[in-house]
C-alpha cells in the first residue's frame, strides 16, 4: 500500500492515428530495406515521402511498431478483476498531464530537476517531409497522410480489427468519461469506481 502505480493513459483512437503518423515517419526516415519497407516506400527525397496505401494498411494491421500492443491489450477484464480484487493504489492520468506529473515528482524527490522541466522528446514532431499515400489507381492520386488520417482514422480500429483481443472495453469508455471529465484529468481508481464502471 505504500507504492502508487500510475497509468498514462491516451484514448486509442487516438493512440492508433498517431501510431500511424509515427510509423509512416520511421518509413520515410529510414533505409527502404529495413523492415521490408521497399514494396512501401515508392518515392523520397529530403522535402517529401510517398507512401503505398495498400502496403501501409498491410503494416497497420499487423500492429507494427507503435500502433500494436495498445489500451485494449492492458485494460482487460482479466486486469479490472485483478484491480478489484487487490485494490492497489492506483491513478489513472491523462498522457497530456505528463508535464503537471514530472513537476509535482521533481518538486518531493529531485528538486535539483526543477529549472529543466519539462523534459520532452517526440520525434514525431520532427516534421522534415510532407509525407504521401498513393491509393495505386491508374490516376496516380495522392493524399497527404494527415488528409488520409482524418477521413480513414475514425474507422480505422474497426475496419482492420486491431480491437480482437479486446475485452470490458465498457469499462474502459465509462473511466475515459470519468478520467478526461475531472478538470486535471487524473483519476484515483478505487475497487467502487470499478463497480460503477
């Protein structure tokens, strides 16, 4: 009872859009024959990266890299069980609150840290090429990926059926509302607020 336990939780719609963008910024980034990305990469240069749709979707659906392994595989019904039944000292936060979380630790165990805070690194922000899909029709259409993502992105868990293995996903939206509906955005779960999940 004496270790809290913190989740940094990010909604996987969410999670799932920018696994994408992270995973078209590694393929653009890197040498095509890493990971088998030739048949993906059709073109690059310093400025722009196209990308083939189909063989994108392909990597999606395997969960490559960031867009696998997300909430739906931690948040299961086996893991709410396992929280009920121990009822450990557990807060759910946010992933946008992190900075709030790095200051208040720094503040009780390493003041010395304070003056460098907020410590950030998203290389995803790194924005160097406008990155492409090309759909393969014999017009040779391309849409940039954050057009692609918007129109594609709200359906894209459902339609590639990266939530399977999912299980108590009620639960999971019942905390969300609870978790992004607190003005902080941090959430001590108790063995009740399970219940009323």
């Amino acid at each position: 009872q004496k270790t809290l336990m913190i989740h940094i939780h990010r909604e996987e719609g969410e999670r799932v859009i920018s696994g994408v963008k992270m995973i078209s910024y590694h393929m653009c980034k890197r040498n095509t024959e890493d990971f088998n990305y030739d048949k993906t990469v059709i073109s690059k240069n310093k400025t722009h990266c196209i990308l083939d749709e189909g063989s994108m979707v392909d990597w999606i659906a395997k969960g490559h890299r960031e867009v696998g392994g997300g909430t739906t595989a931690i948040l299961t019904c086996k893991l709410y069980d396992a929280l009920q039944e121990n009822a450990p000292q557990l807060v759910f936060l946010n992933y946008k609150q992190i900075d709030k979380l790095q200051t208040l630790l720094a503040k009780h165990h390493c003041p010395e840290l304070l003056d460098e805070l907020p410590i950030k690194v998203n290389v995803a922000n790194e924005k160097e090429r406008k990155i492409f899909l090309y759909d393969g029709n014999e017009n040779k259409n391309v849409v940039r990926i954050e057009d692609w993502l918007e129109a594609k992105g709200p359906v894209m868990e459902w339609a590639l059926n990266l939530t399977s293995e999912a299980s108590c996903q009620a639960k999971t939206v019942h905390m969300e509302d609870e978790l992004f509906g607190c003005p902080d955005e941090a959430l001590k779960v108790t063995s009740e607020s399970i219940k009323r999940w």
